[in-house]
C-alpha cells in the first residue's frame, strides 16, 4: 500500500497485513515488545524517543483527526495504552472512532511542536500509510473525558464509555487489585475454589435472585446472596483454607454502592480464630493497597461496636477526621430545659461552624428530624469580653451557668466553632449526630488517605422484625462470643458475637466472623431467631448434617472487590468500576436487560405470567 503518498485508504484486511518488524530487514531498529501481535509492533503509548528511526505498526482508534492544508493529515491514534500522533501526506477518510492501523516511521518532532501533555509527545510517526480496519458512526458523545457525559448515554453506549481513560484506567486498576489479591492468598496457603451459580434457595438475609428450573417445573435455583453455606461445606471437605473472587447476588433496591451483582473476596479457614482471619485479611488489603495506591496504609485500627457508635455515631466510623460526639448526659443531669432532659445528651463540635448561616443551621434541624431525632438544638460559641467564651442560640438563656461551663470543658470548643446537641433515646442520638458529622465533614471517597479500622465485638443481634424475634446483626451462622452464651436465651440483645467489619475511609468494606459449627448451637440460634425446627431442616438441613460429620471450628470473611477498587480509583460510584452495571431501576440500557422471554420459553420452564398491579 502507498496510501500516504497517494492519500488512498484501502479497507484491505488480507494477508499482506503482517509485523512491520518482520518485513523491515534494512536500517532502522526493529521493535520487540510484548504487545507485539501479528498486526503490530507495539502499543499507541509505547512509542518514545528511543524509538527514532524505526519502522513501526500501531492499530487503534482515530482519537480525532486534523488538516494542514490539503495533503498533510494529523491523526492521534489511540488504544489503551495512550496516543500518538501520526502525519499523514495526502487527504484521508478516516474519522474519529474509525479503526486503523497505521505503519511508519518514529521520528524526533520538529522544535516547538512537542506535546507536554502526551508520554509520546516527543515524538511522531511519519510517513505514514493507514489501513482502515472498521468504520465508526459519529459517537453520540465525545470520548476525550472533557466533558461530562450523562450516565444513561454512557450505559446505552457502554463499548464507547470503555474506551475513555477513566474506564480504562478503572478496569485495569479492578484486574490488578484481582492478580495481587490472588498472588497474597496463593502465598497465605488459601486455595481457590469455585462454588455454584446455581444453588439452592437458602435466603441470608437479602432477596435472592431465582432461576426456573426446566427439568423439575415449579421448582427454582437461587443465585448466590454470597458462598456463605458452600465455604462452611468446604471447610466440612477438608479444603483447610479456601478462597474466591466470588460473584454475589442480591435482589435489593439499588444506589450508588450497591448494585445487584458485585464481587467479593470470600474466604474460609479452619482451625482458626477471629484473631487470625483479621491478620490474613490485614495482609491482603495491605499488599492490594500498596499495589494500587503505592501508599502503605498506616496500619489497621482496632474499635469495637460500642465505642465506635459512642464516639462516632457509626459502625463505619470515617478516621481521617476527629469530630468525635461529646457525652453532656452528665452536664444536663438535672436541666431544667426539656429538650435536654433525654436519656442521653450527646454533642458534636464543628470546628469553624460559627459560620454557618442561618438557613443552614435551620437544614441541620430539619435533617436531624428526618434522621429521627426530636430537634437538634446549636450554640455558636462566641468570644465574649474579657476573653469569655459565649454561646449564642435562642436555647442559650435558659442555661443555668454550670450547665455553660460544663459544655465548654466537655466540648473544649474555642470562639467560632459550633456546638450541635441532640438528646433522646442513646443509640438515636449517637447515629443521629454521626450522620451529621460524615455530612459535615463531606470528605471525599478517594482523597489519598486509606484509613483502616476493624470493628469489633458486633452485637449479636439487630432489632427485631416483625413478628418480634431478633435480626440477625451479621447473619444466622455467627458465633456468640463465649463469654456472653448464657445470656443468649435470656437477654439475647445483649450477646456479642463474634463478627469483625473492615472499614475504610466510613465504608463498610466487609465483614466476617467465627461460624457455629455445631448442630446444636445453630439449632439454638434458629430457634432464637424464630426459625422453626422444620423450616430450619427445609432450608439448611445439608449445613446440620454436615455438622454431624466432623465439622471445624472456621471463620472466614468477605470484603467488596468494587467498593475497594472505587475508593482506590476515586470514585463516587461503583458503577465506574463495573464493566457493564445496571441502571439505578436495575436495567441494562445496552442490552435492554431484564426482559420478556416469550412463549415457547415460559411453558417450557412451566411459568405463566400474571400480571401484577
Ligand atoms: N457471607 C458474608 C457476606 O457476604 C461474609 C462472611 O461472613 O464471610 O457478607
């Protein structure tokens, strides 16, 4: 082909497409690199000044394209690895997102015209003859990164979004934090294993996803809400230490950290105690954050459940910012202002929140009522004369002077900060105020700083539904800390367990606990949870039998792949580190996911569709 002196582009994909490398026998430097196929030489963004003089191949998409006059042509030529610009003589008809391999040679660019902003904007490919590979309508938005796209474009066109930096980079950074979480297992002694897709309905907790079956009618699969009952199982098996990028499924209403398949790193050992799943655990996400990030962590935290609602009104507490609650419950012990005569009186300092503006201070109220919470009461603190501090709010003048001086040494509050009091019910108004503390604070998800903090020491159970009996807090199969099991029967709310969430940065980023491995003490725990004998074998008779067979004492954990990943990316949303995610409404505009699956295919699974108001 000359199609760069003739300005042709031929569309030929035949034979004669082979390594520049191959043909090129004279002068220039032949290219090695392991990128190097059968169509190139090398990748877009590997080209660099030592490659001056060589004969290069490079196939990717037209990123856009320019004239200079009416026969010299420039394309940036883009895969994922970066762009370089080639110069083309003659007029060309390629257009942005068209394929095209390009052959050339690598040369120095002329004095001024080099491109800070490029890793190959030293140099150019020259001489250039183009090979279109495949057309491109104009995309329906710019692929350049400049410009904020609307989320249902980028999913209706999800192939496109793909190709910007953001994705790439997203994709890539997921794939890597994969291979590193692999390598540190693999070197743990964990063994991967896969477990079904298809499993049998054993709800944990969330709705599960269920598949028809064709060959038992009427009768379904569940998708895994997580391998939760197969990792138990494995232990039974003498897997020892078992692990897996798992995929999970959960039929629950969708948001930004939650879509209805995720990935997990799930594990699994036996022999084990809390103490040691958190050490493996700790390991892994130092070697995918230092891998990631090259930041090392500065270390894993330690609070259990009932400070960390205490001073942070969270079990997610966020440590890269201090803005702990404050206990005035004694400062009010004998008020005489009812709206700090609840069960507890707990504060929050904001540091600088002297100015806020009226009508923000009237949206702290409104949001701590929405958060269930009877009022918010504020005090500015002001410097007074003398050197005194004062509080101004229209609740000030009813405080008797202890009660003034008893929230300045509590709240060591200084002149322009802001004082915000909730009282009532102790954990109301502890979640009340750490609600508002992260909404204060609004930090960032990716700011640089990974602050890891385990939390431990997890009631064993969460309210009660609706028929009275206790939630589980983690899930059926966790352990009750040996220390409370006489009380399980008599005051089941105040067992721990032994459950540990990793948080980071206040995201939840999983959780885990030493597991019942007796059939006894799980019949216990079903009965407590209101869980009949006969429903109990219906849905996990295979767990109680396998109980009666030499289980192991084993813990395991898991912890969420993309909600790693997106905070390691900096991004708000896991969807941006999915491949193809669903829609907030739980659809695929790309593919048009859910849908009807007509006739024919309904009475074969033996399903009739009913419609539903
Ligand atoms: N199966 C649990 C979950 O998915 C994690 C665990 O306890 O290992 O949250």
């Amino acid at each position: 082909m000359t199609a760069a002196s003739t300005g042709e582009v031929s569309l030929d994909t035949s034979d004669d497409r082979r390594l520049a490398n191959d043909r090129d026998t004279s002068g220039a430097s032949v290219m090695s690199s392991a990128s190097a196929t059968s169509m190139r030489t090398q990748l877009c963004g590997e080209v660099g000044i030592g490659d001056v003089g060589a004969k290069v191949s490079l196939c990717g998409w037209v990123s856009r394209r320019r004239e200079h006059g009416e026969h010299l042509a420039f394309i940036d030529l883009r895969d994922h690895s970066g762009i370089v610009q080639c110069v083309v003589s003659g007029s060309l008809d390629v257009r942005s997102e068209f394929v095209v391999r390009v052959e050339g040679t690598v040369r120095e660019r002329p004095v001024g015209t080099v491109n800070e902003n490029l890793s190959t904007g030293m140099v150019e490919i020259g001489d250039c003859v183009v090979e279109v590979l495949a057309r491109s309508q104009v995309p329906p938005f710019v692929l350049d990164g400049r410009v904020e796209v609307d989320e249902p474009l980028r999913m209706r066109y999800r192939y496109l979004d793909l190709r910007t930096d953001r994705m790439q980079r997203n994709l890539r950074m997921r794939a890597k934090a994969n291979a590193q979480i692999r390598q540190t297992m693999a070197s743990l002694g964990f063994c991967e294993v896969e477990t079904p897709l298809l499993w049998a309905p054993t709800p944990e907790g969330a709705r599960e996803f269920v598949v028809p079956s064709r060959l038992s009618p009427q009768s379904f699969y569940a998708l895994p809400q997580s391998p939760q009952l197969a990792k138990q199982m494995l232990m039974v098996g003498g897997i020892d230490r078992y692990y897996q990028i798992a995929r999970c499924m959960r039929d629950e209403d969708l948001r930004s950290d939650r879509q209805f398949e995720f990935t997990q790193l799930d594990m699994e050992a036996s022999f084990v105690g809390q103490e040691d799943v958190i050490g493996f655990v700790s390991e892994v996400i130092n070697d995918a954050t230092e891998a990631l990030t090259g930041v090392t962590p500065d270390g894993f935290e330690r609070i259990t459940w009932a400070e960390s609602i205490d001073r942070f009104g969270t079990d997610k507490p966020d440590l890269r910012f201090a803005m702990e609650l404050v206990d005035l419950t004694g400062a009010f012990a004998s008020t005489n202002v009812k709206a700090f005569s609840g069960e507890t009186v707990k504060a929050l300092c904001v540091e600088g929140g002297g100015q806020f503006s009226r009508s923000r201070l009237d949206s702290l109220v409104e949001r701590a009522k929405a958060l269930g919470a009877a009022g918010l009461a504020w005090f500015k603190v002001n410097p007074g004369e003398g050197g005194e501090l004062e509080l101004e709010s229209p609740l000030a003048r009813h405080l008797d002077s202890g009660e003034i001086t008893a929230v300045f040494k509590e709240t060591r509050c200084q002149a322009g900060d802001l004082i915000l009091v909730v009282s009532g019910e102790y954990q109301r108004s502890c979640l009340v105020l750490g609600q508002i503390r992260i909404e204060i604070a609004d930090t960032k998800v990716g700011d640089g700083r990974y602050r890891y903090v385990w939390v431990v020491d997890f009631p064993m159970f969460d309210g009660v539904d609706a028929s009275g009996c206790p939630i589980p807090a983690h899930h059926p199969f966790t352990m009750a800390n040996p220390a409370d099991l006489e009380l399980l029967k008599t005051e089941p709310r105040r067992v721990r367990s032994q459950a540990y969430d990793l948080v980071l940065n206040g995201w939840e980023l999983g959780s885990g606990s030493v597991r019942i491995h007796r059939r006894d003490v799980q019949n216990t725990i079903f009965e407590i949870l209101g869980i009949t004998k006969e429903d109990a074998e219906s849905r996990f008779g295979f767990l109680l039998d396998a109980f009666d067979y030499g289980a192991p004492p084993h813990a395991g954990f898991a912890f969420g792949i993309d909600r790693l990943v997106s905070i390691f990316a900096g991004e708000e949303s896991i969807r941006d580190v999915v491949a193809f995610p669903k829609t907030q409404s739980g659809s695929d505009p790309m593919t048009g996911a859910p849908k009807a699956i007509g006739d024919a295919a309904m009475k074969e699974l033996g399903l009739a569709a009913r419609s539903v108001k």
